[in-house]
C-alpha cells in the first residue's frame, strides 16, 4: 500500500548522535558544515511496510528550486540500533532518491539524516531528529506481508515559509516525487515487486573444475574432477532451497561437456555462464603443491573494478563458511598476468588477470571467482575429503556464502525430518540444517547457547531433549520446536540428551555427538544418553544429529559420548622404591623401570610399594638371617635398615578393587643368578637357603585381560 510520510516538528525519540557525522566525515573526506539554507521540504517513502527481500524507495525533496547537488547520502538506524548509509541512486534538480535493498534485520528503520554536496562542492549535513522530522518504515519476513487489491493515494506534507506543517499539492511534491521516480526507471512494476518482497532473480553459474578430458590434481586417492563434481551438486542442491536465485550448472557429469582435449573448454564454460545471464560464475577447484587450507581469487580492481568489489565480497562470505568447517583461511586473493604487452592487458591497457575464470567473466560483464576448496596432498585436508559428508558441507558452505552475499532467503527451511537450528554465540541464529548435518561451528572458538530441534514428516515420531548450560547445569527436558539452552546471557552448552517420543519412535534411534572445546569431536550418543562434558567448563561448538532405523549400525564409535569430571576416577599409578646397601633410599621409580643396582653386587634391604588410585596391595620380604616378613600393605616398608641384612626373595598379590581389575607381574635380579622370570599375583620370587641377595627388582601393573611379561622360566629357587 502507498504510505503516508509525514513530515513535521515533532519530538524524536532518538538521536543519532556523532556516529552518523563521523560517517559522513569519512565519507566525503573532509569537515562536516551546518546546513546552509536549502532545508528539507519533504521526505516520501514509497512503503510503511517491506518485505525483507524487497526494496524501499526514499524521496528527499529540498525547500530551494534551483540547488545543485553533487552527491548525497541518506544515513538511517534499524529498531536493534545497527546504522547504515544508503547512496543516492538518483538526482534530479532539487530531489534525491535513495532505493534501500537488502533489510539487514526485521523491525523499525528510522531514516536519521542526509548528507549531500552542495553546488560549491562543500559538504552538507543535516539531521532529522535536530530537525523535528521523523521517518520510518516496517520490515517484515515476505511471508508476512499483505497486498491488497487497492492502495491508498498518496499524501506527502511538508513545512511552509511560516514553518507550518501542510499538505503540498499535486503540483510541487507529489510531481517531483513522480518525475524522480520515472527519471531513475522504478516504475509501476517495480513498485509492485517492493511491496510484495519480489526483487530481480540472481542467476548462479557452477563449474565443477575440470573433467575427465582435462583431469585435475590427484593425491591420496583424491581426484579433483571427482571431488569438485560433487560438490557443485550439493552446492546446486542447497542453492535451490533459496527464493530468488537460477542455479546454471556448467558440467553435470565427469565427463567434458564439450568432448574437447583443449583450452577450447575452459573458454566455454565462462561463456555458458554468460549466455545463461548469469551474474555469478563460481568456478570450483581443489589445490596441490603444498599448503593447507581454502582460498579464492577473485578479479583484480582493473577495467571493472565494480566485479572486484563484487568478487571479494562473496569470496570472503563463502570463506567465512569454509573456515567454519576447520579450514585454514588462506584469504580471497588477486593474481595479475604474468604475460607482457597486449596479452596481458584488459581492452583499456591495464593489466589483467592471471586465471582465464577472471580475465574472461570480466571481458564478458559478469563476476568470476575461483574457489579453491582445500589441498589434496596434505593429509589433514585429505583426510577431510575422504568423508562424502564433509563434501556435502563444503558445497553448503559455498552456497550459504553466495545466498548470504545477494540476501537470499530459502523458501521453506523446514525439511523432511530432522530439524535442527542453533544459536551460535557472536553469530545469533543460524539456517537450520538437517540429518547428519554440521550444526554449530568448528575452528571458531564459538561456542552453542541454545538450539531447536523438530521432526517434519515422520509420522509418530517427535523429539524433546535438554541441554547442560555453563553456570546452570542440567534444564528441563523441552519438546519439538522448544528453546533449550539460553541466549543473550552468554552462557554456553556443555552437554546434550536427546530423545525420540511419539507412538513410533521405537522403530528408529536417534544418533548425536558433540564437538567440545578443548577436545574436539566425542563418540555419538544414543537415545537419551548425555553427551558432552560436564565439570569442564568445556562448550559444545558443534553437534550432528542421526536417525535411523532401530537396530542399525552407529555412525561411529560410542566409546566415549560424555565426559563427566565429577564422576572420573583418579589415574591408577605404581611406584616403588629400593633402600639399597652403601646408598639408602634410591628414588621412586614407576611401573616397568628398574628399583635397585645391576652390575654392582650391592644388595637390596628394604623395599617400599605405592599403588595409587585404586586400592589395594600386599606384599613381604625374605630377609637374611630372619627368613619371611609377614605381609605389609600399601607404601609400608618391607625388609630392614640399619642391619645389613639382604633380602632374598620377595612375594606381592593385590586386593580389592585392584586384584579385580589388574594383575601384578614382578622379577627379581640376585646375586649369581641374574635376572629370574616373571611371576605374578603372590608367586615368589629370588630364592631362599642360597644366600644370594635381590640387588634389583622390577614391577609391572597390567589391567586385567591385557597381556603381561611371559611367565615361563623359573621366579624362585629354594633347597
């Protein structure tokens, strides 16, 4: 519906402050005046209410005829505070037109001030809210609009000599406003297309880098021609999801769509792209050579510098996704020619490109980019590109960035099945995904506050899960749809359950997992299991979330889903020390090593074991001329000091938790006989009615099913 924009001395309930002069400053480069005499007669806007998608066209008249402006700039503040700067679209005599596309947020828009250049070339600044005026518009979701079949006529006032509000006629403003309008081309359909959030489709061209004509790099089993088909398809896949947007798909099959061997192809495809209409030709490829990570070229500023502008921003939304799937960032990047002369010269002689992509797509009007992806023959990226869901995502990844760059809204993002939607802290709420997809982030640092999760489609089957939250532990179980976890407290997600109900949610189980801060992806949990951590201060960065029929196989290991600090038992841990003759007391020494002297005919008097972590142990020393102790337990000494008495022989067994869940192997090295075998588990070992003193022992902790030194041989000798 037409709006009515009233124009007039009235209070304004925000000011726009310095922000906006500041911006104007850097702007036009240099000091910002008073307004002069040339007072605002009116400001029009074309709607009160907008489609996110859709455009709004703003009409500021001046009071004076005869002005030149040179330039103008229309600033404005969305309900939540966010400033922006519209440019002029257009100038005519006394009247500017400003169209704003691309609504940053629903809510209130309050149009602030203006910024022009005057005849003289000096910079004017006027604000509204110093000015009495007030202008705003509504931005709402497209699907909340409502067109009638009529709308009204318009009505614009403005401020007399007397500085009295009327209504202008026909004549002055509404006259002007029309010639501005048809002056800059908005005509009577483009107005329709505003109010109904329609804008003009964007049309998308994919190339899968080359083919099974012109192979690409191959590394680990990786082929580039393969791998970059598949992703152009789940680029294209996800793409459609979106209003607004044509996705033209270059190669469809490994084979060459031109059945050609030469540069012929490459050629080819730009040119497809540009018969298409397209706007975007997205060239995708995977590196070699060494190195790590995803980067883009984009064109350089020459001939066009408006598709390098272009170029780098949807280079940089589409490496703002793959960074996100742990990627190295290696930056959007320019390559000039290294040709000389006119083969590496754009048509007005400056220098061109490096890549066909962008030297051609520039020639022919349109932008080209080239991305690639990560590096085939290093293993880390390698690694990733084994897994058919990792390549899924990166084609999401470079869908998500190209529809973020042209304000893209999907059409329906409720999908068949899982749902699954998390508010990402920095970042807000992000695009639902669904089945086994990446929700959340990784390599950011980023942590999970709260997530939606719902089940489309499924016929007796719903959801209801909790979240452990920093600071506030385990909330309440929600269902289908429902908020858990917080958001604008800054308090993350430590763990997860979540759970099937409904009258058939028996027939399936449902797979999760978490990606923890500190850690790194946890095995998958099932069917109301936690996982996560807790008593880490651990975020979940990330989660991926399975359905599958009951009884099928995990998508992964289960071992390890959640971690709980309050419920782990502390590290069990064997030492032991020897009190050896002429020494004393050596150091402690751990499971394995060697307590006591080889080589040096210096015996072993006494003898301390530490089990820790786990009780308990038992243990007794043969001693010269006194025969065997009876038993000592944990840490106590067994033997003697101060008496020059040896021991012989030495017999060990554990007890309790410990004896059910390790064995305990232990050899002696005696005098003459050098080292005996293993035993184990109270066998002795050393000897009795030889005289020949232990000078070394060794002691091994196993847990119970794990194999320990050989036994075979003799531990113990006695006459």
């Amino acid at each position: 519906m037409r709006s009515v924009v009233i124009i007039g001395r009235k209070s304004f309930e925000r000011m726009l402050g310095l922000l906006c002069i500041i911006a104007a400053t850097l702007i036009f480069g240099m000091s910002v005046k008073a307004a002069g005499p040339e007072e605002v007669a009116y400001v029009y806007l074309d709607e009160d209410v907008v489609g996110t998608s859709g455009v709004q066209n703003i009409v500021v008249g001046f009071q004076k005829e005869e002005m030149v402006i040179g330039g103008a700039r229309l600033f404005y503040q969305t309900e939540s505070g966010t400033e922006g700067i519209v440019e002029a679209a257009q100038i005519l005599n006394n009247t500017v037109l400003f169209q704003k596309e691309g609504m940053e947020e629903i809510g209130t828009y309050q149009i602030t001030g203006i910024a022009y250049l005057d005849g003289a070339g000096a910079e004017q600044m006027i604000l509204f809210a110093e000015k009495g005026i007030t202008a705003s518009f509504q931005v709402v979701q497209d699907e909340a609009l409502f067109v009638p079949e009529s709308g009204a006529q318009v009505e614009t006032y403005s401020m007399n000599e007397e500085n009295q509000m009327v209504q202008a006629g026909a004549e002055t403003a509404e006259a002007a406003i029309s010639e501005t309008l048809d002056e800059a081309g908005v005509t009577e359909a483009a107005t329709r297309n505003a109010r109904s959030g329609e804008r003009r489709e964007v049309i998308v061209a994919i190339g899968a880098g080359h083919d099974a004509n012109h192979p690409g790099a191959s590394a680990n089993g990786l082929r580039e021609e393969v791998l970059t088909l598949k992703v152009a398809r789940y680029c294209q896949q996800e793409l459609s999801q979106y209003r607004g947007v044509r996705v033209v798909m270059i190669r469809e099959s490994e084979s060459c769509p031109y059945n050609s061997t030469s540069s012929y192809c490459l050629n080819q495809r730009v040119k497809d792209a540009k018969n298409a209409g397209a706007d975007l030709y997205v060239d995708l490829h995977f590196n070699s050579g060494g190195g790590t990570g995803a980067e883009i070229y984009y064109p350089n500023k020459n001939y066009r510098p408006d598709l390098s502008e272009e170029g780098l921003s949807v280079s940089n939304k589409i490496l703002e996704q793959l960074s996100a799937l742990g990627l190295t960032n290696r930056g959007a990047k320019i390559k000039d020619s290294t040709l000389a002369g006119p083969s590496g010269q754009y048509p007005d002689g400056s220098k061109a490109d490096y890549f066909t992509t962008n030297v051609l797509a520039k020639e022919l009007g349109l932008t080209g980019i080239i991305v690639e992806h990560a590096f085939l023959d290093h293993g880390y990226d390698a690694a990733k590109l084994q897994d058919e869901n990792f390549l899924r995502q990166l084609g999401i990844a470079d869908a998500t960035g190209i529809a973020q760059k042209y304000g893209l809204v999907k059409g329906n993002e409720t999908k068949q099945g899982l749902n699954l939607k998390a508010h990402v802290q920095e970042l807000g709420w992000q695009s639902t995904v669904g089945d086994g997809e990446l929700c959340g982030t990784t390599g950011r640092a980023l942590g999970l506050e709260a997530l939606q999760m719902s089940i489309a489609g499924m016929e007796g089957v719903g959801i209801e899960y909790s979240a452990h939250v920093r600071d506030i532990g385990w909330q309440g179980t929600v269902r289908d749809g429902e908020t858990a976890g917080t958001t604008g407290r800054n308090l993350q997600i430590e763990a997860l359950k979540i759970k099937l109900t409904g009258s058939n949610a028996t027939k399936y189980n449902i797979y999760y997992r978490g990606h923890a801060s500190n850690i790194g992806w946890l095995d998958w949990a099932k069917d109301g299991q936690a996982a996560g951590t807790q008593g880490y201060a651990y975020q979940l960065e990330a989660v991926e979330v399975r359905i599958v029929p009951a009884g099928s196989a995990a998508p992964g290991a289960t071992n390890r889903p959640f971690l709980d600090k309050t419920q782990e038992q502390p590290a069990v841990t064997l030492s032991y020390q020897a009190h050896v003759s002429e020494i004393g007391w050596q150091n402690a020494v751990g499971s394995g090593v060697t307590a006591g002297t080889v080589g040096r005919a210096l015996p072993i008097e006494a003898l301390k074991v530490n089990l820790s972590g786990i009780s308990g142990i038992q243990y007794r020393a043969h001693v010269s001329e006194i025969g065997w102790q009876s038993n000592v337990t944990n840490g106590k000494m067994s033997g003697t000091t101060g008496r020059a008495l040896p021991m012989e022989a030495l017999e060990m067994k554990l007890t309790g938790n410990a004896a059910a869940k390790y064995d305990i192997y232990y050899r002696t090295h005696c005098r003459d006989f050098g080292w005996l075998a293993w035993t184990k588990n109270g066998g002795k070992s050393g000897s009795a009615g030889y005289a020949k003193s232990i000078e070394a022992v060794e002691i091994q902790l196993i847990p119970k099913g794990q194999a320990g030194p050989s036994t075979s041989g003799t531990a113990f000798k006695e006459r």
